[in-house]
C-alpha cells in the first residue's frame, strides 16, 4: 500500500541465438527488489544491440521500428503499473508481468461487491430491507471509499489483500480522522464485516481477515426521562402549535415505547379492540418486522383523541422528519429546562425504563411489546433506577418485620 521502487529494463540473451542468428529481447521488470522477466517476443542480431543504452543501435528505419516498439512496451507496462497500484493494496512484479501478457485475471474488489450488495438491497426496499438499512450500507461504503483513498491513495482494494491490519487501520481512521463517537465505528466494522462474509460465501476470497479481530461495542449509558420530567414537559404552555405537536407525539412514545418509523406510519388499521375489550397498537417493526403489539394506556389514547380525524389517508399523528423532530425535541428540554440531550429515541428508552420495568412490569412482557427478538437487547434498556431499589426495600421491609423484631430485641 505504499509507495513502490519500479523499474523495467530491456536485455538481450547472447548466449541463445536463433536460426536466423538473432537474439530474443527480454524484459525484466522489479518492483521493490522483487523480479519477474519475460521475452518480448521481439528480436535483433546481437551486433546491433546496445548494452548500455538497452535498445537497437544506428539511425535505420528497421533500428527506429524496433526502439518505437519497446517504447511503447515501456509505456503499456507503466500503465499496467499505475492501474494496479490505484486499485490494489500492492503492487507486484508478477502482477504487472500477467497484466501486460494479458494473464490477469479480473480481481473482486471490495468496493465493487460493496456497490454490488447495496444495489441489491435497494431492490428489497419495502419487501425486506428499509430506506434506513440501505443508508447505513452507503454510508460505510463512503467511509471505507474514503479511508482507502486518505491511508493507502488507492481508488479500491482487491478482496484477496484484505488483512488484520487494514480492518485495524479503518478502526483507528473512524476514531481518528472521521471523529466518530461512542460505538458508531464498531457499527460501521459490523456492516464491513457483512461484506466480507458475502465474499466468502460466494467463494471470492477464502481466508477471513476478521478471524482474529473482534468487533467491540461499549455499553452506553442510554439515557431516559424521569416521571418528574414528562411531567414538566407535559404541563409546559408552548406558544408554538408545532412545539405542542411534537410534545405530544414523544410523550405518545414514552407510554407506547414505538420508534420514530413505526409512529410515523401508524394509521387508523392499527388501532384494533383486542381480547380485553381494550384498544391496542397492532402493528409491526419496520426495522426488524417482528410483531409489536401494545395495550393503549389512558394518556396515549387521550393524544390520538387530540388528532382524531384532522389528518389525511386515517394518520393518527402529525409526524414530521426524524431531524426536525429532534431539533424541536432539543428545543423544548431547553425551553423546560431539562438538561438532557433528549432525542425522540429517548422516548423509547423512557418507556422502558420509567414507564414499565421501574413500576414493575416484568422484562419479558417489555421486551414483547418493544418488538425485541433477544430480551439481551432489552436488558440494554433497562435500569434499575433508584426509586425502584426504595420501592422494592420497603417491600423487603415489609416482609421482614417479624425476624428484626426478634434480632433487633436481641440487640438491644
């Protein structure tokens, strides 16, 4: 991947003369010490060669001819170089050797099944791939566009050359150079990975680079609002209508625990009388389209009430972009003075959090109704936050009474 010494010299065989008493014109090509040779297929009688000069001797038009033509070999072998060294992790001289005698074998280049896979999962959009999946695949491939291009000054890598080293170098390139936070590189390698075990499966490479390398994601302390919080978002006046709107919709997500996607598109077909006699949320994850299926507690209902009919095509809510949102999200924590970076997944963590398991609720029946497949991923979720600890010890204390009245009367 780095710079290489090249260097191509034309020498004559003396010492094997043909039947027309001609000596065959080689090629001997190095690239950092390394030496490959080969015949040119052209020949001269010995006399007319110069040693030094490396080319015919004299001013004859058969002299010119033959000096034209090894030019133009010298020029198609630094050609084959260039190619190789904008498209390869290295360049070798044997591979400019199978290059120029049109030996080479087209290589699978990384970018190119990259490119390949994302065109084929935007065919999927809708069937069984999302708009946002699809993004997160183009935004790695970029990442890794540009890492080849600011490390190794290369256009694209063949899959074969992949090591332990350039997936270590892309690791420190996301933390470094592109500044990336938290476990947005480990995400990133995830997705790189993917692309790897595609190479592997279909039989492009057969080594994987990732075997001795581990993809580690930090545990991050997710955040979440306090009852006390949704209380003073909830009783704050807005002078805005789409202050109100957006206030509304995230504290919709903080009794439901749906992600931004799925209150998007939830309409009228998804509010649906369940076994109880009791409105539920019947819909799926778009993300994952696993089932999610959440009773309607008085102050979501209260909220769909609010915009019962005022919205087109039986919406139920007037959801903007995800980067409004958000923008209006940090707008009302500064306005109710919550000093918490609060984004409309928080509303999601909130659910989980306060709004289910610390009254109670137990982690499978939270984990079904977030849309979870593995109830690790709503253990990610969960807390348990200090007012739980004080509710479940005076619980304890309760059961306890009658064994401290006994050692407490002991040890007094």
């Amino acid at each position: 991947m780095s710079k290489s010494t090249f260097k191509i010299l034309f020498y004559v065989r003396k010492n094997q003369v043909n039947k027309d008493g001609k000596v065959n014109i080689m090629i001997r090509v190095s690239v950092n010490g390394e030496v490959s040779q080969f015949s040119s297929k052209l020949d001269i009688e010995l006399k007319f060669w110069d040693v030094k000069l490396c080319k015919a001797t004299g001013n004859s038009m058969q002299a010119r001819r033959l000096n034209n033509l090894l030019e133009d070999i010298r020029t198609s072998l630094k050609n084959h170089y260039r190619e190789i060294e904008v498209h390869e992790a290295y360049v070798t001289a044997e591979k400019i050797r199978n290059a120029f005698l049109g030996y080479d074998v087209k290589l699978h280049t990384l970018l190119e099944l990259f490119q390949s896979h994302n065109e084929d999962a935007r065919k999927l959009i809708g069937i069984s791939k999302t708009e946002a999946t699809l993004a997160k695949y183009d935004r790695t491939c970029r990442r890794l566009e540009e890492f080849m291009s600011a490390k190794y000054k290369i256009s694209d890598i063949a899959l074969k050359e992949i090591n332990h080293k350039f997936i270590t170098d892309f690791e420190a390139y996301l933390h470094g150079v592109s500044k990336c936070s938290d476990n947005t590189p480990a995400k990133f390698i995830q997705i790189f990975r993917m692309i790897i075990i595609v190479a592997k499966n279909n039989g492009l490479i057969f080594k994987d680079p990732f075997a001795n390398y581990k993809i580690r994601f930090k545990r991050v302390d997710r955040g979440y609002l306090t009852d006390q919080e949704m209380q003073i978002i909830v009783e704050k006046k807005f002078v805005s209508k789409r202050l109100e709107q957006v206030r509304d919709i995230f504290i919709f997500s903080c009794f439901t625990g749906l992600a931004y996607i799925d209150v998007k598109h939830l309409t009228t077909n998804n509010i649906c009388m369940s076994f109880d006699g009791k409105p539920w949320i019947m819909t799926h994850r778009q993300k994952t389209d696993t089932p999610v299926n959440v009773p309607l507690l008085n102050i979501p209902l209260s909220i769909l009430k609010k915009y019962e009919g005022k919205l087109p095509d039986g919406q139920l809510l007037p959801v903007l972009s995800n980067q409004k949102l958000n923008s209006y999200l940090k707008e009302i924590g500064d306005l109710c003075g919550i000093n918490k970076n609060i984004t409309f997944h928080i509303a999601r963590h909130t659910f989980a959090t306060t709004t289910t398991l610390s009254k109670g609720v137990p982690i499978e029946t939270v984990s079904k109704m977030l849309g979870h497949t593995n109830i690790q991923t709503t253990q990610i979720y969960a807390r348990i936050t200090n007012e739980k600890i004080s509710q479940d010890m005076q619980l304890l204390s309760g059961k306890l009474n009658d064994i401290e009245q006994v050692i407490l009367k002991k040890l007094s």
